[in-house]
C-alpha cells in the first residue's frame, strides 16, 4: 500500500480521488473483474467529491486499461 504522498506523487490524486484515467504517462492501469457484474461503474474523478457514471467499456477506454483481471490472484510485473 502507498502512503498519501506516494498516491499523489505516482498517480497526481489524492487518496479519496485516485481515478482509473487521466493519470500521469507511465501509470499503468487494470481493472478488477469484479467490476463486470455492475451495469455501471462509478469511478471517483481527482477529488473525493467528485465522480463520473460509465459503462465497462467506457470504463476500460478511457482509462486505457491494460486488461481487466483478478485483482486478488494476479502478480503484476
């Protein structure tokens, strides 16, 4: 787990307001199957008062998602 600091320095978000997409270059991002079962998601937007309503695809696309896999039995390199 990253510190606050951390959070902010590698993804330009603080905690409560880490999103999947507008990341800085270099981030790389998946997404957790477990996602899949909603119609829509309701990632969190850069701030914690903020979020946006996107489909799975939606989702995927404007995160440029990497895949989608299992969070909890994948290592990542």
């Amino acid at each position: 787990m990253l510190n606050p600091e951390q959070v902010i320095a590698l993804t330009g978000h603080a905690i409560g307001g880490v999103c999947p997409f507008a990341n800085p270059p270099g981030v790389k991002t998946y997404l957790d199957i477990s996602l899949q079962r909603f119609d829509t998601i309701f990632p969190a937007c850069g701030d914690h008062h903020s979020a946006i309503e996107l489909h799975n695809d939606e989702l995927f696309r404007y995160a440029h998602a990497i895949e989608w896999i299992d969070v909890c039995k994948t290592e990542l390199s």
